[in-house]
C-alpha cells in the first residue's frame, strides 16, 4: 500500500465472504495489517432468501413457466427458513427438483424438501465450517490437540472442556 501511495495511486483490495478474516484481522499478530482495514458486514442473500428463491427459480424455468408452476409456496419458505447461504439454496435447489424428478412429481413440495434438507445443517461444526473454522484452524485458535476438537465437535468432549473452548470461540468473535 505505501509503494501505491508513493506511486500517487490508491491500492484497494475487497475481500467478501471471508468472515474468519475479519476475526484474524483483530489478532495481535495480524496488528499492523489490521489497523489498515476497514471492514464491512456483507449480508448477502441472508435478508433476502425467499426473495433470492423466487428469483432464482424464475430465472431458470423456461419462458412461460412460473414459479409456482414448478415449486409449492411451502417449499419456498421451508428453504429460506432452513438455508442460509446462497451455496446452500443452490444446492438444495437442485436436489429438490431432481428428487421430485425421481419421484414424478410435477412441482417441488415441502415433503420434497425436507426430504433432501440435512438434517445438520445448523450443527457446530457446519456453523463453524462456514464461518471459515474447520478442524485445523479451531485447533490453532483453540490451542487443542485436534482429537480433542473433533470431539468438541462431535459432542463428546467432556463439559467443562466444553465450556472453556466455546468460551475462548466467543471472546475471538467466533459464532457459536
């Protein structure tokens, strides 16, 4: 940045959908890049969702087609009340209409849906896996063996041990 100043030019970088990075940022390692960052939240489809479906389900029928042609109002809201990323109503999206293909079905039902919604999609470890926290990287935040973070994890991890991580995961800014 200070060769791009120096050069009378202006060096930005924008990094989106990186929310460990933020937290790293905070870090005492991380201080001198850290005080040079301004970050903002980007919420993405998440105050959006069943506008985001509705639009992604019309973009990709054929011409003529509505969305409720294809797929119930029900199935709609159970996706958006389930998913969270964009990734994730693609996803399901698809599997949806390909089981309901399966079954031959002519539209997407809620039944359908909650057929191939994962069942631990709001679990710990898929929460912490999307925020940027698989295994590894909890273990080095954590400063656990990682047989000790799989079973924090897993659930299996005795309760006051339990408590300290999940603990040291919210003083980092870690969502729990």
């Amino acid at each position: 940045m200070e060769v791009a100043a120096g050069a009378g030019v202006i060096l930005s970088v924008l990094l989106i959908g990186h929310p460990k990075l933020r937290n790293d940022l905070r870090r005492p390692q991380m201080e001198e890049i850290g005080y040079r960052t301004t970050t903002f939240e980007f919420e993405g489809v998440s105050g959006h969702r069943r506008e985001f479906i509705g639009w992604l389900v019309k973009t990709c029928a054929q011409d003529g087609v509505k969305p409720a042609d294809i797929m119930d109002v029900d199935a709609i809201e159970l996706l958006a009340e389930r998913l969270r990323t964009a990734l994730q109503i693609e996803m399901h999206l698809t599997l949806a209409f390909e089981h309901a293909f399966r079954l031959g079905e002519k539209r997407v039902s809620a039944e359908v849906v909650e057929q191939v919604l994962s069942r631990a999609i709001d679990e710990l470890e898929p929460t912490l896996t999307r925020n940027g926290y698989d295994a590894p990287a909890l273990a080095v935040l954590l400063r656990a063996k990682p047989a000790e973070v799989r079973d924090f994890l897993a659930g299996t991890l005795a309760a006051d041990r339990t408590r300290e991580f999940t603990e040291q995961l919210r003083v980092a800014g870690v969502p729990v």
